[in-house]
C-alpha cells in the first residue's frame, strides 16, 4: 500500500516520512506497533483492502462497503483506513515483557564487534605504514554491523558503547558505524545510502593516525600546539581516503566535516546551516554521542539520557531537528521530554536508573485511554525489554495540558498532578483533526 497520511499528530507515528510506499516487513511492523489509530492510503499508488481487515466470529471475512468514488472524496483517490490491528495485543500494565531474541543477539553482536574492531586495529596500523585502506573490508563489516541492528538494534549499540579507555580509539569507530546505520534506517534512508553511513562511520577518524597516542591519551587539558596537531586529523584522514580506491563520498564527506558545527564555530573550514550535508549533521551528532557516553582518560561516561539532555543544551552545535530523530532511533530521550508508552500512559522522563545506566526512567501520569492523570508511577525502560517501552515522544499542546510547564515541573518533582486541574483548564484529551 502507498501512505498518504497518518491520523491525527505527527508524533504518534516513528516515521520520518509522512507518505511512503509500504514495501518491507519493518516498515508494516512499525506501523503496526506504533500510537496511530488510522491511516489514510493512496489507492492510485498502490493496493488498496479488498475485504474488512476484521474476520468476524465465525472466521469469515465480512464484506467491505464499497467506497466513493474518487471525484466524492475530499482527498481524491486516497482513502481512509481505519486500523484494527491483526496483532497481538499489549502486556498488561505492569507486567514486564523480555525482547525476544535479545541474549541470543547480544552474543552475535560481540562477535561482529570482536570482529569489526581487529579490522579497526589493522586499518590504522596499515595507515601509520602510509598504505590505502582497505575499502571492501570495510563494506563488508559495515554489512554485519548492519545486520545486527536490523535483528535487534540494542543488542549492538548497548553492547559497543561499553568500551575500555584503551580501545576508545578503535571502538569508538565501530560505534558511529553502528549508529550511523540505525539513524539512517530510522529516516528511511535507501538501503545503499545506509550502507554508506555505516561505511563512512567507520572510517570517519582514520585521519588520527597523524596524531600521537600521548596526545590522543593525555589525561588533562591540550597546549595550543596539541590542540592543532588534533585538529588537523579531519584533512588528514580525508587526504588519506581519497587516494584508497573504492571509498565512498559519504566516507570522504564525514570524514572531513564531522567536526563542524550548525553554527560554523567548528573545524577544519567553520562551515554553517545548509552548507553542511546530511553526512556531515548526522555525523556531528553520532561523533559526540558516543564520546560522551564512552569512558575517556580525562572523563568519565556520561549516562545516554545524560548525554541527550546536554547535548540538547549546546545551541548551535547540532542540526536540532536530526537531534530530536537521533534520540527516537535510540528510544532515549533527553530528561523532561513528554513520552508515550506502551503500557498506554504518557510520562515524562526522569533520568537513567541508578543500577543500569542505559535504563530510563519514566513517570508516568496520565491514561491515554480514560484521558485522565492519574498518580504517577515510575516506569523503568530497558532496552533488553519490549515492555514497557517508550513508543515515541508526544506533543503537550495536542493533549491540551494547559500550563506544560507547571504541570512538568509538579511531575519531576514528584508533587501531586491532581494540582494541576485547580490551576487552570484541565486536560479534556487529544486535539481532533479539525482543531
């Protein structure tokens, strides 16, 4: 089927299209297990429902009313389809649900990570020697690395992000890899597109080579000389890709812009807003993500609900936009950010998990299906879990929360949100399409 439109908010849907051909099983499970009620399908663009989706009780398909015609319909030749999921139904509220298969895929994924960062070690040995890198090797991991995120995305990220001070340099590589290939899927980039995110990610830093191990290792601050001599990896690693046959122009473009910045305060040549590509905004925000969440010399990590709550903060530094879509193809959302959850709540979230860094907390305070607040209750995300999980963020004006503000200060505080209806107009549920 082709995709016109989806009912009601944006943000109930987790993709970055609006309107779309539906052509592969993510995609239709994505759907499926996503907030919307209904979508609107072009029938002209695609297969549009023979028969009522819903059997009735004694297994036999019940007819389907003929739609108007075309010249009858307000949006032409796309209709509108209600929803009535074939699949199963949510867990209870409070009953935890493992992902499936996600030991088994954490145990793969540590291979193709063992794997990819030998390659890593030998890419830039050969480079120290002055050789060209090895550009198929490299596609060939990138694939693996690829299709461990297609059978579960976590397993890989979570697995990659713990990382000891002395292999930073190599894993790190393998990490934006990895993410640069689950934020491409997650903007529904095409499949050869994807592969040179995952390509470029890995060779992104090759250009450190021309730095020193003292300099790359120091614990404390850099002098003015140290501070160039890093600086200068971007043009060193783009001057050594170049003359390796094979490299990808995304491996060459990220290669060289991934320090830039949005607002043209980065290196090497201060670029700025739409002079820098996709490669480039996506990259920035890769590189810096799993920095912070990697123990360094001179830092410790930084939780990944910590990271995207400060990165977040950094005006200018990020494409804000592509911020916001990196944190959804993670599932982690920056401290305070309104989310809906599979148990049918809203929530905003706390922070991470004492115990379990990559954990969030969510509170959530508010029945999606009575439209009322209710006490609020801690909900902890894991990503080893599919239930609870957060389903996407939400927006607090299409659920008409009169002081957003207030109300999220009281949640975070942990102050009774019955307050809330006293101080102003209470919530009466979502905003309808002709609002």
């Amino acid at each position: 089927m082709f995709i016109h439109a989806f009912e009601g908010s944006w943000f109930d849907h987790p993709f970055w299209r609006s309107y779309f051909r539906v052509e592969t099983r993510e995609q239709l499970s994505r759907i499926r297990s996503s907030g919307i009620d209904g979508l609107v399908i072009d029938a002209a663009r695609g297969l549009a429902p023979r028969a009522d989706p819903q059997a009735s009780a004694d297994g036999a398909k019940s007819p389907r009313s003929k739609p108007p015609p075309a010249s009858e319909r307000p949006w032409g030749d796309a209709m509108s389809f209600r929803s009535t999921p074939t699949f199963a139904p949510p867990a209870p509220r409070d009953t935890p649900r493992r992902r499936r298969g996600h030991a088994t895929e954490c145990r793969r994924a540590r291979k193709v990570i063992d794997r990819t960062r030998e390659a890593v070690v030998d890419m830039f040995a050969a480079a120290r020697l002055g050789r060209a890198v090895e550009v198929r090797r490299m596609v060939t991991l990138a694939r693996s690395i690829g299709a461990s995120i297609e059978r579960d995305s976590k397993a890989l990220i979570n697995l990659v992000r713990l990382k000891d001070k002395d292999e930073y340099t190599y894993l790190h590589s393998v990490a934006v890899c990895a993410l640069m290939i689950n934020f491409a899927r997650h903007l529904e980039l095409d499949p050869q597109e994807v592969e040179d995110m995952g390509v470029a990610g890995l060779l992104h830093d090759v250009g450190k080579v021309a730095i020193s191990d003292e300099i790359l290792n120091k614990p404390g601050a850099l002098s003015k000389g140290e501070m160039r001599s890093v600086r200068s990896h971007p043009v060193a690693g783009h001057r050594l890709l170049a003359s390796s046959p094979g490299a990808p122009d995304t491996a060459l473009e990220l290669c060289l812009r991934h320090h830039e910045k949005i607002d043209g305060t980065g290196y090497p040549d201060g670029l700025a807003g739409d002079a820098l590509s996709l490669a480039a905004r996506m990259g920035a925000i890769c590189d810096v993500y799993d920095a912070v969440t990697s123990n360094r010399p001179y830092k410790d990590a930084w939780t990944p609900c910590e990271a995207l709550t400060r990165m977040g903060q950094w005006a200018g530094h990020f494409d804000a936009v592509l911020l916001d879509r990196f944190a959804d193809s993670l599932g982690i959302f920056p401290v305070g950010t309104l989310v809906r959850l599979s148990t049918g709540e809203l929530g905003v979230v706390i922070g991470s998990a004492d115990d379990a860094p990559e954990n969030i907390v969510v509170r959530a305070f508010f029945d999606c299906e009575t439209l009322a607040e209710m006490a609020p209750i801690e909900r902890i995300v894991s990503p080893a879990m599919e239930h609870p999980r957060i389903v996407g963020r939400d927006s607090p004006s299409f659920w008409r929360f009169a002081d957003w503000d207030a109300l999220r200060f009281r949640i975070m505080s942990g102050a009774d949100t019955s307050a809330a209806a006293s101080d102003g107009e209470p919530p009466i549920g979502p905003r309808g399409a002709d609002q």
